[in-house]
C-alpha cells in the first residue's frame, strides 16, 4: 500500500498537475479530511492528487457535517420518514375496516330479496308473503277485475293513480299489506269495492289497492319487484 501511495505520488502527480487548469476547484475545497480517533482517512496530498479536472465532480458534493454537530440529522430523517409511512399505512388500514363495516353482510342481502313461486297462485286468489318483516299482497286478477280497475275515472280517486301505473303485468298485482292511515294490516277480498278493507278505521281499498273510501290519505304502496321467469316473482 505504502509503494503504491509513492509510486502516484512520484509519476502521476506531475502530470495531473500539469494537464489540470488553474481554474478547476481542488477536491480539497470540499473538507474531506475526516478524522476519525486521530487518524486521518484522505491526506491532503491524495485529495490533491485525485480531484477532477473540470470541477464537475466536487460541484455536486455536500458539505462536510460539522464534527461537533450532534442533531444526528440523518436518524432524524429516517424516523420521521418511517413513522409517516407507518400512520399512512394505519389511516389506510383503518379506511378499509370502516367501509367494509359499513357494507351489508351476507345475511343481510340475502334477507333483502323474496323469491316468490307462482305457479301455485290460481286466478283470482290473493296470498301473503313476508317482505322484510311487512306482509305482502300478491294477487293474481282475472280478466274482469283488470277490466273493472281500468274502467275507475282518475278523477274520482283520492290518490290520482292509473292501474297501469301500479302494475307491471295486469295480471299481477303486488301491493304492501299495510295501511296508509295507521299501518294496520288490511284484509284481502274484502271492502265495498273486493280489494282491501282496513277493520282499524274502515279504509277500503279497491282491486288495484287505490284508497276509495275511508280515513286513510295514500293508496296502498307497490313495492319495487320484477319478473324472474314467468313463475317466478322477485320483490326487492
């Protein structure tokens, strides 16, 4: 080691010293003499020696850190950094719990939907089904009742509302049993008009569950379904 420091000392440091311009910034000029428990790692002869010839090298150098500072930037940045990466990574991580919390679980969506078979349901009969914890009015009309429905003048209603509103198939009538006055369950066929007739307040409703005499402001309310198949009724 001690041969090669004399050898570049004796052979290149003329030619460096010769080839390099006077304006090129010595590698000195950036402190690198650091010590280290006395010793010294870069002499001045070295730093010297190796410094580059245009000056672009020691441009981009950093100042030395004082010896004597003791802020140990360095850990300080590094911790920051790390404990900025962890909250970010915690806010994320609690984002998720939140919203998959807020989102309806598997027997909720299940209990959303009604599937309803009506295949079993003959003409001019009417059935209850559950719904949500409501019950549900589901009656099949015969040709007359839909006729009979139609043939209501709009104008005469307390609640203006077409059949052909509240019905997806004229077949079909699918209304919830509650009533719109107080929220007692009506009874099917029955009332002066064969729809609905409410024994709380005597609301009656008729065969397209239109309110047509009695306390109660709002026809009976249709809830959102759809067809499946021809047999096969899904409400919700």
């Amino acid at each position: 080691m001690l041969a090669r420091t004399l050898l570049r000392r004796t052979f290149l440091a003329p030619r460096v010293a010769k080839f390099a311009p006077a304006s090129v910034r010595s590698f000195s000029q950036i402190p690198v003499v650091a010590e280290r428990q006395g010793k010294e790692l870069v002499t001045q002869g070295e730093a010297d020696l190796f410094s580059s010839k245009d000056g672009y090298f020691e441009s981009y150098q950093l100042p030395a850190i004082d010896a004597q500072d003791k802020s140990q930037r360095n850990f300080v940045y590094f911790l920051s950094g790390g404990s900025r990466v962890f909250y970010a990574s915690a806010a994320r991580l609690a984002l998720i719990k939140i919203v998959s919390s807020l989102s309806a679980s598997a027997d909720v969506l299940a209990m959303s939907n009604t599937e309803v078979d009506l295949s079993n349901i003959d003409v001019g009969r009417n059935v209850t089904v559950k719904f949500r914890g409501k019950p549900v009015f589901i009656r099949r009309r015969s040709q007359e009742e839909i006729d009979a429905a139609n043939a209501v003048p709009v104008s005469e209603l307390r609640d203006p509302e077409e059949d052909s509103v509240r019905v997806e198939r004229p077949e079909w009538l699918i209304v919830l049993g509650v009533c719109t006055h107080l929220g007692c369950v009506p009874i099917p066929n029955a009332g002066a008009y064969g729809g609905y007739f409410c024994p709380c307040h005597g609301s009656h409703y008729d065969i397209s569950g239109r309110i047509r005499k009695g306390p109660a402001p709002l026809n009976l309310e249709v809830p959102k379904y759809t067809f499946a198949t021809d047999t096969k009724l899904i409400i919700g």
